[in-house]
C-alpha cells in the first residue's frame, strides 16, 4: 500500500487529476454523464497524530476526545452496537470492534499481547477506519495505537468525572506502561488530579514514567508496593498487562469513597480487581454483554448488578450517591470511543490541513469498468493480461 505525500487541502485535485487520468483511460467506454464520487482516503500515519495533539496540545486533544466521547455516549440508542470479536491464543488476543449509526461505520483493530515488550513490541497496536453508512465508502484509515492511549485515557476521565468524589487530588497509578503517561495526565488536566502514587512491578517503567511526568505540574510518588501506592488515594487506576486471573486490587487496600478505574482487565481471564472488591463497590461499565464476558465482572454472576455508563452521563442513573460510596469503573474499551476518536482526529486533521490522500479504493470514471484499473493509458491490454498462464 503506497501513501501519496499529499495534504488533504490538496486531496480534491488529486483526485480530479486521477479522474481526468481515468477518463483517458477508458477513452472507448460509454461517457457518464456525472462527475465520479472522489474515493480517496485521507490516511493518518503516527507521524501525523503525533503533529495533531503538538499543535492543538495534549491538554485540548484529551478535552476534545473526551467531549466526544461524553457526546456520542449521549446518543447511545443511535448506535447499532455488538461486542467485539476477539481471536485468542496462548500469547494474547487479536480484536476487531465495529459500530455505525446513521452516519457513520467505524471498526478497530486492536491487539493485548503483554509479553511484546520483552521483544520489542507494545503489549496493543492498532487501527482501524471510519467510512460512510450511505456509501460505504471509507473516509478515513488512521493509526489508534496512540489514539487508544488518548481515547482510554479521556474515557476513564469522563467516567471519573461522574463517579469520583470531586474533591479527589491524589490517584494511585498501578501499572506503569505504555498507557500511563495519557491516564496520568488526563486525570491532571480533567479531573484535578496533583498527585500521582506510581507502581509497577518493573522499576524501569516507572522510572519512564516518572522521567516522562517531568514538568508537568503533576507530584509524583515511586511506592514500593501497590498496598503502598494505593494508602491515601482517592482515585486509583489499574492499568496492568498480564494475562492472568490477577488480583492487584484486594479487599484490605480499599477505603471508603475511592473511586477505582480499572483499565487492564479487558479480556477473558485477565483480571485486576479481588471479587470481594466488586462486592462492596457500585460497578459501572461501558456496554454490559462485552463487559460480562471481558471486564473484572467476569468473576461475577450473570446477573451481578451493574450500570452503564452511559446513563449516569445521561442522568438517568445515579453515580456516585454518597461520599464514601466505593465506585468501581470496570472499563474494557468500547467500539463507540474509537468512534468518538476517530471523528475528532478527522475534524483535528481538517482543520490543521494534515494527512495524506491514499489510493486504496480504485478511482474510476465508470466504477462498472474495474477491469479498466489494469488497462494502460491508451485502453489496450499490457502483454501480461492477455498472457495465457
Ligand atoms: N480498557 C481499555 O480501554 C484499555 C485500552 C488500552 C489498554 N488496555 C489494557 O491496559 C493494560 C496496559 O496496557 P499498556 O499498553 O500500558 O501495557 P504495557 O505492557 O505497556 O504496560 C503494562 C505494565 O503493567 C505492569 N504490570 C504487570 N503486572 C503488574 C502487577 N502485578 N503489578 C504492577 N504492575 C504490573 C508491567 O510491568 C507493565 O509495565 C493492558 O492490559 C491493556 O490490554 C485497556
């Protein structure tokens, strides 16, 4: 797959160019009568998400994508929604996770392999696509891997914002990887956050983490254990890699009117949270029949009592009720956040002039004529399509 080099600002004449291109090569076919639809994909790489949250700034990118997020999440019975699909093996899980409302289809894909650092690889990769529900035509095709960090960072805060206490200034972080940094700061710049109490079972990456927190107005604490991390928290966020039925979480750690955003349990049998945890909080989840089967309810009976999210931000649950209730946000990462994200980072890259054009879809002036695509300039067949094998 080859990328052209081209702004989108300059993505309408390269496609009229294509167009014209097209034309002369299906010089003897019928003329159409209207201009063809542009199929050009814009295409996001890394390099270009990365100048997106420079420019806007990491602060505003969080904002942005939580706003989304809290907006989509408000049209939830607009969504045709499904639990993703995950394809396990002993090393990890390969996920696909698509949504679409009346105007919009979008799928990820993602991965959770947690050895992969030992190897050089982040534990989750991904990307994925939005196109249009009327056409089908995709639109955008993006890189999510820093995307899902921002996009899970800013969903756990929008789900703090409505279950922990607001008075919360200190957040354990247990779990000091690639996702750190984004829950660390969109707890600063959402929530209020000052100070953070880190832990990993690997110093180095809390070392990165604490390098990487430098300068920005966040206090950070190294503990020793995560008992220790967890002491005198308001909020604490789980966000380990492991697959295992962990426990990181236990009964004896917890205090009254803690909010608990459990992110690294998002998978069958990989778990964060001690069982007796759920018991004593209220649990709020995304969409409860992929959080069943992934979260850390799936310790849980079928009908253990949950509420999702997306109530509470609508009003029509409680939250958090008192102030020493325990909440507990089981969050597993849900289709509609990509969604939201994708939405955003194709607004924020229209609006700074960024991505590139991508030929991934034919572009033809008669869009019966496919078997144009492989015919040279003048119409004729090259030597090799008339070939017999
Ligand atoms: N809920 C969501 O939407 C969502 C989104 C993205 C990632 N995740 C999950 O978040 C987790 C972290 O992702 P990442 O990209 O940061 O992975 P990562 O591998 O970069 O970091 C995970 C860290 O957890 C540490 N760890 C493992 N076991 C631990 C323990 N018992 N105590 C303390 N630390 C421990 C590891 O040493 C590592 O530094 C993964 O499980 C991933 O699947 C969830």
């Amino acid at each position: 797959m080859t990328a052209r080099l081209t702004p989108i600002a300059a993505a309408s004449a390269a496609s009229a160019a294509s167009a014209a291109t097209a034309a002369t090569a299906t010089r003897d076919a019928p003329a159409i009568a209207r201009a063809p639809t542009p199929v050009g994909v814009t295409y996001l790489s890394v390099d270009t998400v990365v100048e997106i949250v420079r420019r806007k700034g990491l602060a505003a990118c969080l904002h942005g994508m939580a706003a989304s997020i809290r907006e989509d999440f408000l049209r939830w019975n607009d969504f045709d929604k499904s639990a993703r699909v995950g394809n396990h093996s002993a090393h990890g899980v390969i996920e696909l996770m698509p949504i679409s409302d009346a105007t919009h289809y979008s799928f990820k894909y993602v991965n959770g392999h947690p050895a992969n650092p030992r190897i050089g690889l982040p534990t989750v990769m991904a990307f994925g696509v939005l196109a249009d529900v009327a056409t089908g035509r995709p639109q955008l095709l993006s890189e999510l891997t820093l995307t899902t960090a921002l996009r899970t960072a800013a969903t756990s805060a929008v789900a703090a914002q409505a279950l922990a206490r607001p008075d919360s200034r200190v957040m354990a972080l247990i779990g000091n990887g690639a996702q750190s940094e984004f829950q660390a700061l969109a707890f600063h710049h959402l929530l209020g956050i000052e100070e953070v109490r880190l832990f990993d079972v690997d110093p180095q990456a809390t070392a990165k983490l604490v390098a990487n927190l430098q300068g920005t107005g966040l206090g950070v604490t190294v503990c020793v254990s995560t008992p220790e991390a967890v002491r005198g928290a308001d909020i604490v966020t789980t966000v380990t890699a492991d697959k295992a039925r962990a426990t990181i979480i236990t009964p004896a750690m917890i205090a009254p009117g803690m909010h608990l955003n459990a992110v690294g349990g998002d998978c069958p049998g990989k778990t964060e949270l001690h069982p007796d945890v759920l018991r004593a909080a209220r649990v709020f989840v995304e969409y409860p029949p992929q959080t069943r089967v992934e979260g850390d309810i799936q310790h849980m009976p079928a009908d253990f009592a949950v509420t999702e999210l997306w109530q509470v931000l609508a009003g029509t649950q409680p939250g958090r009720t008192r102030a020493d209730d325990i909440t507990v946000f089981d969050s597993v990462g849900f289709a509609l956040e990509d969604l939201s994200a994708l939405r955003f980072l194709r607004d924020a890259a229209t609006e700074l002039g960024l991505g590139e054009t991508l030929a991934l879809i034919p572009d033809m002036a008669d869009p019966k004529n496919l078997f144009g695509c492989l015919l040279n300039h003048a119409g004729a067949a090259p030597q090799s399509l008339r070939r017999v094998a």
